[in-house]
C-alpha cells in the first residue's frame, strides 16, 4: 500500500534533525530519543513524500518550509488513508491518524498574500496505540 521512505529525529531543541534508518516508536509517546515526542495526539508527524516535494518546489517563502519537519515520511500511500481516525501498521508499530493538518501563522508571507499553501494539509499527527520498531522500506498498511 506504500512505503517507509525516511526517518528523522531531532534529539535536542537546538540540534539539526538526523535521517535515520530504523526508530523505536514507543506506546504513547512517539519517537524514543526524539525531542518532539510526548503524550498527546501529536505523538508523530507524517507527511508523504509527494507532498514534501511540493512543499519544497514551492519557492514562496513559507514561514514553516523550513522549520516543521516530518517524523516519518512515507511514499506510494493514497491521501484517503491518512485521514482522522484511520490505524495503520507501520512496521512493528500500530499507529492512529489523529490530526489532519497543522495550524497556518498569520505573519506567513503565503498566508498574507491569501494563497494557497500545501503544507497545512500534508501534515498529519499519529499516536502510537502499540509500541514497535519503524525501518525505511517498511510497508504501511491501513487497519
């Protein structure tokens, strides 16, 4: 149904994300060892790769192009699957849709010229429901 395409994690508030090639993904939590992981339902951040090419083509200088970055990147997964709700095993781990999109900054240069931006919603929160281990090339499969 499609692909682990990307891995990254950022240990620290100040650090660069890394690409890794495999993740422990915790129950409830997220990515261990990842700054951004906590309780909550924005435990993971996946976008798929068409739409991070889009967002990346697009030369406009979009205020969160290049500070909001996915946990996991996935390839060859229809849209429909991501939707709010929707479990899908990734790997070892089970993890739910839980929010569609992400919140637009006013102060955005896109934003005030009132066009279009498709990184609001490529972006979509997971929670992990069952701990397990993610790998680039892993299968994603909807539940």
């Amino acid at each position: 149904m499609g692909t682990v395409s990307a891995i990254f994690i950022k240990t620290d508030k100040d650090s660069l994300r890394k690409e890794i090639t495999e993740g422990e993904f915790k129950e409830n939590h997220g990515l261990v060892g990842d700054f951004n992981s906590a309780e909550g339902p924005r435990q993971v951040c996946l976008m798929r790769k068409e739409d991070r090419t889009l967002v990346e083509a697009d030369e406009r200088n979009g205020l969160c192009f290049p500070r909001f970055l996915e946990t996991v990147q996935v390839e060859g997964v229809p849209p429909e699957l991501l939707n709010k709700d929707n479990w899908l095993r990734i790997g070892d781990a089970i993890l739910k849709v839980t929010v569609v999109g992400k919140k637009c900054w006013p102060e955005c240069e896109i934003i005030q010229s009132k066009s279009v931006c498709a990184l609001p919603k490529a972006a979509r929160f997971l929670a992990v429901l069952e701990s397990g281990v993610i790998r680039v090339g892993d299968e994603v499969t909807p539940l």
